[in-house]
C-alpha cells in the first residue's frame, strides 16, 4: 500500500509535499517514509516530504483490549434493505465519535449522514483484509528519517478505535514528533476529549488553524533532542 502511494506521487510528479494520514492511512503514511531503509527491496523518495500529520494512528499494533472497528459478521443470505445495511454499520459507526458526541442532538444529522454513507463503499471482505495486513505489519528505522520532517500528533482520549497510548507511543518513536497542543490559541485545540474522527469535533476553524500553523512551523528542538 505504501509503494502504492508512492506511484501516485510520482505520477503527481510533486517535488515537495506534505503528507496527513489518518487511522490506517497513518500506518500507511509512516511506511511510505521507511521505504528507503527496508532491507529488502528499498527504494527511495524522489519528493521532498516536509510535514506530516499522523492521526488517530499507531506505530505498532496495539494490544489494550475493546478497540478497533467493531463489525457485525453475521452471515448475510439474502440481500439487505438500506434500513438494515445502516443497522449493521451503526455499532462500528458510533465507535468511531463518543457517546456524548452521538447522544448530542446538535449532532444527529451529521451523524445520520456517515450513516447513509455507510452502505456504499468498501465491502466487509475488503476491510477485513486491510484489517490483516495490518495485524502483520512491523514498521522500524525511524531513526533513520530525516530529521528536517516536521511531525503533529493528532489523538484524541477517547478514541474507541485507536486507544489513545498509541498516539503517546508515536510522539516517542519519532524524536522530531510534537503532539497538538491544548490552549486557546491558534494552531492549538480546547482539549483532547474527542474521538476517532477528530475533524468532528470542535468548529472547524480550529482544525484549519492548526493545519496552517502547522505546515508554516520549522524545525525546532524538543526538550534534550531534535
């Protein structure tokens, strides 16, 4: 998947980007970066990558119980109404906000709209595939990336897919790595209390401010290291 994005980015034929990848995307994300170190098979990037927002993701499968995409695998044996895709995709749906974010009526019609989007897409058998690959995967060599690469943690406590020590763990796998900063400033968030899908929450003004002031920012130390 990583060589996948790779290709992609060469035919863009981008010189210098930045990169965000989210849940797996994340995963994904971080190999495109090791791709010059593997061992096998390396192959270096022909772009200049600056920044990267790595969010509700993880450097290493994780081992807390009670998180990850919760699916309903019963066996279908007939085709299924759109009422009840949307009742098999429901549980895995809520998991991905908070039952406070789900129980706010403010909410509902966001809410009921990932819900409709929910019976198209990826077919179960695709995600459970991507599921296993990454159960299998084994990222090393962050030592190794350039340390001119800005990196911004985005993780929220209560993330109910991610847990939230991943996000931690990423901020110290990745010496250059800063975790978004709570406060009331731009470029900062009002707290962590927000779930997988972090762009819902909060106005989204703040979630522009901290990709600008982000992307302006260079590099700096991190308390005893770069």
């Amino acid at each position: 998947m990583a060589r996948d994005l790779l290709y992609l980015l060469q035919s863009l034929k981008f010189e210098k980007l930045s990169l965000c990848g989210f849940s797996m995307g994340g995963t994904v994300t971080q190999q495109l970066l090791l791709l010059p170190y593997l061992a096998v098979n390396p192959v270096p990037l022909p772009f200049e990558v600056t920044h990267v927002f790595l969010t509700g993701t993880f450097p290493v499968m994780w081992e807390e119980k009670g998180y990850g995409i919760k699916l309903d695998r019963t066996p279908i044996t007939r085709p299924l109404t759109n009422e009840e895709k949307k009742a098999r995709a429901r549980p895995s749906l809520e998991n991905s906000f908070d039952p406070v974010w789900v129980a706010d009526p403010a909410n509902k019609d966001r809410f009921n709209w990932w819900l409709d989007s929910q019976i198209v897409g990826r077919p179960l058998k695709t995600i459970l595939k991507q599921s296993r690959a990454v159960a299998r995967m084994k990222l090393s060599g962050y030592e190794r990336i350039p340390s001119s690469i800005q990196f911004l943690v985005i993780h929220g406590e209560k993330d109910a897919v991610v847990p939230f020590s991943s996000g931690q763990k990423l901020f110290k796998v990745i010496p250059q790595a800063k975790f978004v900063q709570i406060g009331s400033l731009p470029g900062q968030v009002p707290n962590l209390a927000f779930g997988h899908h972090w762009w819902e929450y909060f106005d989204i003004q703040v979630w522009i401010n901290v990709i600008e002031v982000f992307l302006s920012s260079k590099r700096i130390e991190r308390q005893g290291r770069l």
